[in-house]
C-alpha cells in the first residue's frame, strides 16, 4: 500500500498569510493526487477543497515524453501573468525553478522531472475562489493549467472555463463523442451497468445485470475522473436531468399473466450499429434485442425485437417511478393497462418504444 | 537530476525562443549492472488514452494487443511503431488473449467478453459475453484478472474477494450469502460490522475463485479457491496451472500456488462458494482444520527483497534469443522494478521451488503487471489503480550476451543442486562462501507477518561437477516448510563474473529420500 510521505518543501513553498506551512504532526490532511502527463496536461485538471483546509497535492511527472514540470498555485485572475514573470526570468528561472517571486504565488512545488514525485502540504486560502494552478515552465504554461475550487462547487466539466477543453474531454467517457458506451459502475444500478451517450444530449443507464433499462437523463454523459483516478470505488458523476427512472424492483418483461413469476435474464452482450448498442439477451430462454437510439423526433427510443415469445408479453413502463417523471414512453404496437404494455406474440417480434416528453 | 537539469539549462541559453525549453529534455538512462544483457526500450502510447495496461498478448504476425485503464482495446504494429484501436467503453479490464485476427477474450470486471471485428475492418463491433455467472457486490477491490490459455484450449481466469474497505452495493449481481454478517448490516451498520466481515471478504459468487472456462460455449468450472487477489495465471512448460497471490490477510508474505482441481489455497473467505459447504463461516474454523484442507504455497517470495505484489506468470520463449532460460518460467512484480524467475519441481507429489531475480533494473519502472514475448522481445505493460506502479509499456530486447547467474536449483536429499550459466571457479568449494538464511511464515489470519524462526545456512559440504557448471551443497539437517534464501555474491564465475541475481530462495516443502 502505498503511505505517502509528507516532507514539506521548506525553500519553495513561498508562505503568505493564508498558505502557512504545516508540520507533520497535524492531523492527516485530505490528499489530492495530480499527474503531469503526456501533451502538457494535469490529470486531474481541477479539485474541489474546503477554504483554510490542509491539504497535500501529491504529484508525480508521469509525462513519458521526458518533459520536467512543476506546479504553482496562484491568486485568481494571475495565471497568465505568472507564467510571462516566469519567462522574463530566463536565465535566473532554473535557479528558481522557474518559480517568479512575488505575493500572486500562493504554492509552489519543485521543478519535477520524470518519474519523480513530490507531496506539497498546503493550507487552501481562506477565501473562496476559483485558484488557478499552472506549470510555469518556460512553453507550458499556456496549455498545462487547472483549477483549484477552493468553497465553490466545481461545475460541468465540459462547461468549465477554467480548465483547457482538451483536459475537461479525458474525464468525459468517450470524450464527448456520441453514441457512445461505456461500461463502468454507475449510481443507482446494479454493479454491471452500462452507461450509453445518445445524441442530443441524451444519455441512458442499461443494466446488464437484470437486463433492463434503469434511467435516462439529458445532458452532460458520465464524468469518470474519481472513478478513474482511483481503484474504481468512487461512481462517476452525470450532468442534467433525470427524465426517467425505472421502478427498482420493476420486472421489465413479464410473460404470460400479469402474475406470472420474473423471468429469468441471461446477457448475451451487444453489437454497435453506427455506435447505437443492440443489446441482446435471454429471459427464461426467450431471446430479446434492444436496440437504444434516438427517433427522428429526438426522443430515447428502444427498437425492441422479442422473436419467440409464446405468450402475452407485458412490457413495464416505469411510470410507478416515484419522484418526478419528466417522460414516458409511448409504443408503436401492443395496448396499455396501467404502467404496462400488453403485446401479442406477433407484436411483440418487432416494436418501438419513444421515451417521450410529458408536456406540464 | 543534475543531468536533467544542465541538459535544460544548456536548451535554454542556447535557444531561448518562447517554447525553446518545452524540447523534450532526453534522459540517458543510468547504466546498471542488467544493461549488458537486456536493452530495455518503451513503446509511444496512443494519445489521448490513460497508458495504465490492464492486459497485454501478442497477435501471429508479432503485432501487440494491449487494454487500457479507461476501456480501450489498442493494437501496435512494431513495424511503423503505430496503434489503431480496436474496441472501447470496457469495465477495468484486467486481462486479454488474442484468438485471432479478428477476436480478442477480455477479461473485464463484469465478465469474460468476446470482442469480435466482425466486417473485417479492424475494429470491433460485437461484444460478446461469454461468461458472467459470477457474483459482483460492487466492491471496489473485486478485480477480475485473466483469461490465460490451457494447454487443453480452455482458458483460465480469476475473481478477487472484495476488501473491507468498503461496503457492497445495494444492488448486487447474484445471490448474496447469508454465511456471516447479516446483509442489512452492510448499509445500515458497515463502521460496526467490517471487523467481522473480514479483511478480505466473499459474499457474492465465486470471489477468491479461479474458474476454468470453454471458449467455445461459455460452459465455466470452478477450478480451485482460496484465493485472495490473484492477478497472475500462467502455465509452466509441463502444463501446470499456477496461480500467483498477494501478500496480505492469511498470506503472511506473497505466494506462488500450483492449482490444482478441487485445491484450496488458503485464503478461507471463498471456502462458502464451494458445493455442499456446510455453513459455517470460513474465517471462523480453527486453523488447524483450514491447515488441513489446504495445499500451501509452492513458492513464497519474501515480502521486501523478492516481490511484494507478484503479477504475470509466463514463460520464456524456447528461442535462441533468450540463450539458456528458454522455457522456464517468470513472474512479474508491481511494487519494485525486476521480473522473477520460478524453478519448480515436484518431490513426492508436492510441488515446490525456488525464486530468483531475472531483471531488476530501474529502467524498467514499477508496475510490471503484463508481460508478453513476440518475436524476441519481451513487452511489459504497467499499471498502479492508484497503488504502488507506473504506466505504458516497456520493451526487453536481449543482447545475446549471458550473464553469470543460477540457472537452476533443485533439491536433493541432504541438500541442494545449483547450476550455472558458466563454470564456477576453483575456489567454490569453500563452504564459507555459500552463506544465507532459512526463515518460516505462519499461516494465520493477520495481515502480512514477519519471517520467524530465522536461522543461518549452515553449509557443511560442496561438491562441483567435473566442468564446475554445478554445485552440491549439503546441510547437517532440514527445517522443513522453512525458505532457504542463498546469498551468493561471494561466489565467482571461473571467468571471473559475479552472479548477477546472487539471492535466491527455495521453499521447502518436502525433502527426496
């Protein structure tokens, strides 16, 4: 297991009024894991903290294309300022790591060369903010930047100003690009979820699992930093809104009667046509294909295909979701009783379902 | 660093335009004692993909295949050193074998994927799934490692326990056990209860199981359990199954596990997953009976000074290139730069052996978690998950020169056998010369342990073959299950060399009559 150490780094940590230096007796502080990474990149790129919290941004230089780089924390608005102080400081930057004197440097590490780590303990302003951080490096200051959200909530990464956009694409599955699946763990579903980009902002929750679709939500697709950062225990995070949530304990397909016991899900595994998954499956045998796109109206839409059903089948629309339903889908074929879906054998071989709005 | 930093310095006062100093500052490597014998190089990682390797296997044609952190399936192509990528949005995958050009099994946290290219334009476009019946709680620590190829065309994969670490999801897939803490108290009581969970814990299907799986049908066999995370699956040169395992709770240092059908290697916590187990909660039985079921370790490797966290096990291509260890086995290790050699051997029907550095050089960073040979080069790929390790893939070209290192060590009755890659010189016969020590681990619950009753090697005897490639010492008696860790490094090679892996330790399980 890995025990980082913490050796405050007493030349380069330029203390101000509210960055002070901390010994190692303190309490353990919140750790802050940041690489320097290949394309002149912080990986994370942001992190949220509590002002006047102690706090260790451990760092390592992982870039593999040999580059040294270092990182310093400035006031905000001052990071385009430091990094031309850094240049003018041309031959005098080495012996100052490239570090430019003066009170907008908040904290400073060593200049990092490859492969090399180093833990900087801090103590975040005490005024909340948005505090850039930069490698004032001479060159990379202009591309290799990020943001320390110190009281102020971080906001979507691809709607965040104060990070580079090709930074924010890393973090987001499939870097923005749509349809997209990624398989990953995700709230509010069994542990073998997979989580689906859709145009239109659309995105999806598929649980392969129990076989059945568990959310949909329109906007940002599933930012996977912490998970990524870590050893996966932490779930990514998704922007928007939920516009529908099966039940939990909804069977999504039932044959037979409207009693007849849940079959049983087998996952079969998916194709991708143009991106969209075609998922398939068995329930008690009786194999099933889910196609999850988008209609021509822009609406989620499930191209459904169960061949050889020998009985009624019933459908689950999830409209028992509890909390608010923004909305429901409607079929191309079958009947509705209640929150289901009755359909013959024969209009159950091939049918759609549109996830669409419920005007207020 | 002084290096770096004048190469820098000399970058900037020569050039000092705006990106002048954003050149790519080239590091020499330091010369070490392995650079004779292997050049150690690195492949470019595609961009914009998180360079930590899950798996790594070769295609016919000598390209590479290799799995990513976030998902992604890369393939290389040495020849214009490029990667086109192959498949995408996979769950930690920790392990692939490439079937053909056209199919690669991916081992992924939620089941053995089939990823196939079906209209033959290089990229996948089905992913099947070949087998999931296998709990997952949704516990972070339950990696899922593999597929490797039997010699009968089966493949062999594993499934970590989960860690008290954390608690389960409150959707699980698969029947949850109720051996133990009931499963409400994991969400309503989890600071309480995750003492008495375990420190590594099994409540959804076959966690700690290494499971034996047909590629043509998906039809899966519980193989063996006992195990606690167990990223390395390999077979030897005869065909033996071997299964490596981490240090940690009822793994008093890392092991090495010759697997066996039906085996149980010691971590209890899988033990309620096997047919007809009767209840009781496996952490609980008295080690004496736990002794009973299981099979120990083959080979230990000492915490600290062999491998703390053992990976890959694969051999050594019988090719000329790799001179005289062709077919013998190595391991991979996360948490310190060397690639391990394993000398197995069976006495009495009891497999045991020895462990030895092959490589150990700063050059080729920590992590080594996937190693794959094509066409004379040894490709090794890294990753950390946020533990001790490094990324992206290194290479291993050997010189063609030998270096002066044991070559193999086996047991004799009263003793051992060394062989070497060259004649020893004359004076080896000098007992004095073959020093070390003999430790034991206990087998207990606890999380990692410290070598007990350690002792000096006390050799009496040694004799050399008439060309001196070997050696046979002879102790005045055994401590059985007891390492005995050589230190050879006053030995001398009769051109002179030292042995460039002097330190070698052997398990003893059984002595020959």
């Amino acid at each position: 297991m890995p025990r980082p150490c913490f050796i405050p780094c007493l030349a380069l940590l330029l203390a101000t009024p509210a960055f002070s230096q901390k010994t190692a007796e303190q309490p353990k502080p919140q750790t802050i894991k940041i690489a320097m990474r290949d394309g002149l990149r912080f990986d994370p790129p942001r992190f949220e903290g509590k002002p006047g919290a102690d706090v260790v941004i451990s760092l390592e230089n992982l870039d593999s294309t040999d580059q040294m780089h270092n990182f310093v924390l400035v006031k905000p608005g001052k990071r385009d300022a430091i990094v031309d102080a850094a240049l003018l400081l041309a031959e005098k930057g080495l012996a100052l790591q490239f570090v430019p004197p003066g009170s907008d440097v908040l904290a400073a590490s060593k200049l990092l060369a490859p492969e090399k780590k180093e833990p900087l303990r801090l103590t975040l302003p005490k005024e909340p903010g948005v505090y850039p951080f930069v490698c004032t490096f001479p060159g990379h200051g202009l591309v290799m930047y990020g943001a320390a959200y110190v009281g102020v909530k971080m906001p979507l990464l691809r709607q965040d100003n104060n990070i580079p956009s090709t930074a924010a694409q890393t973090f987001i599955a499939g870097g923005g690009k749509r349809p997209f699946v990624q398989r990953i763990f995700m709230p509010d579903s069994g542990p073998a979820a997979i989580a689906i980009a859709l145009p239109g902002d659309l995105n999806a929750c598929w649980d392969a699992g129990q076989c059945r679709l568990r959310y949909v939500w329109k906007g940002e697709f599933i930012d996977a930093t912490r998970n990524w950062a870590g050893n996966g225990n932490e779930l990514p995070t998704m922007g928007g809104k939920r516009l529908w949530t099966a039940p939990v304990d909804e069977v999504a397909i039932r044959f037979g009667k409207a009693t007849a016991a849940a079959p049983r899900p087998k996952f079969l595994g998916y194709t991708l046509e143009q991106g969209f998954p075609i998922f398939r499956y068995t329930l008690d045998g009786v194999e099933v294909r889910e196609k999850i796109a988008v209609d021509e109206a822009g609406n989620v839409m499930r191209e459904m295909k169960i061949a050889q059903a020998a009985v009624e089948v019933r459908v689950g629309l999830g409209s028992n979701s509890k909390g608010k339903i923004y909305a429901a889908w409607n079929s191309t074929s079958g009947t509705r009783e209640g929150g289901t879906l009755n359909l013959t054998p024969e209009e159950a071989a091939a049918f759609k379902l549109a996830l669409e709005p419920i005007k207020p | 660093m002084n290096r770096l930093l004048s190469n820098s310095l000399l970058s900037i006062s020569l050039g000092w335009a705006l990106f002048g100093a954003a050149q790519s500052l080239a590091q020499t490597a330091q010369p070490d004692a392995y650079a004779p014998f292997y050049s150690i190089g690195k492949l470019m990682m595609p961009a914009g993909v998180a360079p930590e390797i899950g798996g790594l296997d070769a295609l016919p044609d000598g390209r590479i295949a290799a799995c990513f952190h976030h998902g992604q399936v890369g393939i290389y192509q040495p020849k214009d050193k490029t990667w086109k990528m192959f498949a995408e949005g996979l769950h930690e995958p920790l392990g692939l074998l490439v079937e053909d050009e056209r199919s690669i099994l991916v081992m992924q946290r939620p089941e053995l994927t089939r990823l196939r290219d079906t209209d033959g334009d290089g990229v996948c476009d089905s992913y099947e799934t070949l087998w999931d019946s296998f709990g997952m709680s949704g516990n972070y620590h339950e990696f899922a490692f593999g597929p490797v190829r039997a010699p009968d065309g089966k493949v062999v994969v594993s499934l970590n326990l989960a860690s008290q670490g954390e608690t389960v999801f409150k959707e699980v897939r698969g029947p949850f056990s109720d051996i133990g803490v009931p499963r409400e108290k994991f969400y309503t009581e989890w600071k309480h209860v995750k003492k008495e969970v375990g420190r590594m814990y099994s409540r959804v299907p076959l966690r700690g199981w290494v499971v034996k799986i047909d590629p043509a049908t998906g039809a899966a066999e519980p193989w063996a359990c006992g195990f606690r995370s167990p990223d390395g699956i390999g077979f030897d040169a005869a065909g033996n199954l071997l299964v490596d395992d981490n240090q940690g709770d009822w793994r008093g240092t890392s092991e090495l596990f010759v697997v066996k059908r039906g085996g149980f290697y010691g971590h209890p916590a899988s033990l309620e997953w096997r047919q007809g187990w009767d209840g009781r909660v496996p952490m609980k039985l008295p080690v004496e009976e736990l002794e009973k079921l299981r099979t120990p370790a083959a080979v230990w490797f000492p915490h600290g000074h062999f491998a703390n966290s053992p990976t890959q096990i694969t051999q050594i291509p019988k090719t000329k290139a790799w001179g005289p260890y062709a077919g013998q086995t190595i391991v991979g290790e996360m948490n310190s730069p060397k690639i391990l050699r394993v000398l197995l051997e069976e006495v009495d029907g009891v497999w045991q052996g020895a462990t030895l550095n092959w490589i150990n050089s700063e050059t080729l960073k920590r992590g080594l978690h996937r190693l794959v040979f094509a066409h004379d080069v040894l490709y090794v790929g890294r990753t950390h998950l946020s533990w001790v390790g490094s990324e992206g893939i290194g290479t291993i070209t050997p010189t063609g020169k030998v270096p002066f290192d044991v070559l193999d060590m086996q047991i004799t009755p009263k003793g051992f056998r060394f062989t070497f890659t060259e004649p020893l010189a004359e004076n080896s016969t000098a007992a004095k010369l073959w020093t070390g020590e003999h430790y034991t681990y206990p087998y207990h619950e606890d999380y990692d342990s410290p070598q007990i009753a350690k002792d000096e090697i006390e050799v009496e005897t040694v004799t050399l073959s008439v060309d001196r490639r070997s050696a046979v010492i002879e102790l005045p008696e055994w401590s059985m299950n007891h390492i005995y860790e050589f230190h050879l490094d006053k030995l001398h090679a009769a051109s002179g060399a030292e042995p460039l892996n002097p330190r070698i330790a052997y398990t003893v399980r059984r002595t020959p009559q």
